[in-house]
C-alpha cells in the first residue's frame, strides 16, 4: 500500500488543498482497505472494492482518491447521513467493514499540540499522530450489494411517460400501470420545482 505522505500529496492536488478532513479521509480509507488485506486498490485489486460514504465533505475526496472508487463509476455509494464514517465492500470474499471518525479525536488533538493555532492546524498535526485505535472505531458488517447496483451494471433504461426522459438503473415507479420516473411520481419530494 502506498504511504500516507505519498498519499497526502496526491489528496491535496486532487482536492486543492490539504486539511484535517484530506488527512482522516485518506487514514480511514487506509485502515479500511489494511483491514480487507486489499493493497492495490487502483490496480491489481481496482475491481474489487464498493465504499459507501455517509458525509459529503472532505474527506470524501480524499476516500475516493485511496480507495479509487468514484461515483461515476458506481464504486462509490453516497448515503447523506451527515456521518463521518464510511463502509468499505471487498466483493471478492463478500465481508465488508464499516470505520467512523471518533468524536473525541478533536479533544486528543488539542491534548497532543496545546500551544498550536489555529485548530485546523492543530488537528492536521494531530491527526497523522494518533492511532488509529484513538482515531477511529470499527466494525464487521454485511452489506448486501445488488447486482443492479454493482459496477459496470448497464440495466435497462426506461422513457418516462409523463416528463420524456430517460431513466436508468430501474428508477423508477409502476403507479396506474405506468413506469413513472421518481420527480414524476411523487413531486413534492423533488429536490427542484419549476419556475412558475
Ligand atoms: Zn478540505
Ligand atoms: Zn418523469
């Protein structure tokens, strides 16, 4: 596995900067893929991995960025929970381990470098000094990923009757006998409205 400063550098040029949140994302992409024995995740092993990500911030970068899953190649699975935290997939053996930033890292942080400012300093330091065990907690889980959900999956795709367009990935409602797209099917959950 390449090194975290190896990593770091390739975060900071992809993300455009480096921060506290660059450097937990690429610790807990690595303790995620340490954990799965997956060492080559951008080779050798590119087709093995799904990561599920609940934050959008980050070290969302900077996880897709070690891990090599993007969401343009559904290999990175968004869930908007507002949680640090991500699960990683080894489809391969099928075990899956789910790794969430700690709440107290900021407090360790400021513990381990008292006399430095700003924060966000502070916790950049911090945060490629402590353990992981003081960093972040884990836990085996079962992720049940649908083969209509995994990479490479074209699926059909289906015109919506009411609006015309194309829907992919089964997305969408069978209401009145109609194949209705989601924004046609139950409108007030739309993230937009027309312009009246
Ligand atoms: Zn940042
Ligand atoms: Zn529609």
């Amino acid at each position: 596995m390449e090194s975290l400063d190896n990593l770091l550098v390739k975060a900071e040029a992809a993300h455009g900067h480096l921060c506290a949140g660059q450097i937990l994302g690429v610790r807990m992409a690595l303790l995620g893929l340490q954990l799965l024995g997956i060492n080559d995740p951008r080779g050798a092993d590119r087709k093995r991995l799904v990561t599920y990500i609940e934050i959008d911030r980050c070290a969302t970068d900077a996880i897709g960025l070690v891990t090599g899953c993007r969401l343009g190649k559904r290999a990175l699975k968004f869930r908007d929970w507002g949680k640090m935290a991500a699960t990683f997939v080894d489809l391969n053996s099928g075990r899956a381990v789910r790794v969430v930033a700690l709440e107290d890292s900021r407090e360790l942080a400021r513990q381990l470098f008292p006399d430095v400012e700003p924060k966000s300093r502070q916790q950049m330091l911090a945060y490629r000094e402590l353990s992981d065990a003081q960093l972040f907690r884990e836990q085996w889980v079962r992720v049940r990923v649908d083969a209509s959900e995994l990479p490479g999956t074209k699926g059909e795709r289906v015109i919506c009757p009411r609006c015309g367009e194309g829907v992919n990935f089964g997305r969408f409602v069978e209401s009145d006998g109609q194949s209705l797209c989601l924004s046609c099917a139950e409108p007030t959950l739309r993230y937009w409205q027309p312009e009246s």
